[in-house]
C-alpha cells in the first residue's frame, strides 16, 4: 500500500512514525512566518541515525549548562542538515551558497552563523522527525480521508 501525505498531515505525525533517515523533510522554522515567503529559507533536514538520536537523548538527559545544550542542538541540526535555499546573509545582503563537510552535514564555517533561535525551531523539528519528541495529534476530516 503506497500512502501521499499532504505537508500538514506529515508535519502533525513527526515522532509518531518512523521517519527513514535517508529521506528528507523541506522545513521553514515558524519564525519566518512574518518573513514574505519570498524571504523565508528552507532547510532540508534528515533525520537523526541512532547513534546520533541515542547520543542526544543521553545529553539531554543530564544537566548541562546552557552553552552545552546550544553546541548540542547546533552540533546535531549541523549534522542532519543536508541542504538549504533561500538562507540570506542580511549584512552582506547575499544568498549564502550550501556546502557540505565531508561528513555530508553542513559546513561548520557557515552553519554558525544560523542564530540560536533558528537553530532552536530546527532542532526541535529533528528530534520530532527522529522520534525524540512528539506534538498531539488532531488530524482534521480531510487529513484523515487522505489516510
């Protein structure tokens, strides 16, 4: 049985079902949602392998300060994060250009300048696609026909 989900109903069942890490997810961090579309970058995210999931769940796990926790959630979206477009560097007012690391995760060099709370909403995107975290579900009557 082949199943099509609409981008909305993908989104509401993250955490719930597995998510293949060698597929990917276009997502836009919902504080560009004030941003014109036309402005707004999209980051192509796969999800977290086990040992990359395992190794998150056991540091979010401890206490750490607060500039661990940020390299931590860097580190990780930086790793799962297999491309971007539209991603502009406002000083310089230019379209930053994806590179990978040879790892195939993006450049450390230009990944830190992502601020934190971009970096924040992504993470939070990973680790409901690598089933860390979950939202409830409320699917409306016409996501649950597309089912």
């Amino acid at each position: 049985m082949e199943f099509k989900f609409t981008a909305a109903t993908k989104a509401k069942l993250l955490g719930k079902f597995p998510f293949s890490v060698k597929s990917s997810i276009d997502f836009t961090p919902p504080m560009y949602d004030d941003v014109p579309e036309e402005l707004r970058p999209v980051y192509k995210l796969r999800s977290m392998n086990k040992g990359e999931a395992d190794c998150v769940s056991r540091a979010l796990g401890k206490k750490t300060d607060n500039q661990d926790l940020a390299d931590l959630m860097r580190e990780a979206v930086r790793k799962c994060c297999i491309g971007w477009s539209n991603l502009i560097d406002l000083g310089a007012e230019e379209l930053i250009e994806y590179h990978q690391d040879d790892k195939g995760g993006a450049s450390k060099e230009l990944f830190n300048s992502v601020p934190l709370v971009a970096i924040t909403e992504l993470f939070t995107h990973l680790t409901k696609m690598s089933g860390l975290a979950s939202d409830p579900v409320t699917l409306t009557e016409e996501e649950k026909a597309g089912l």
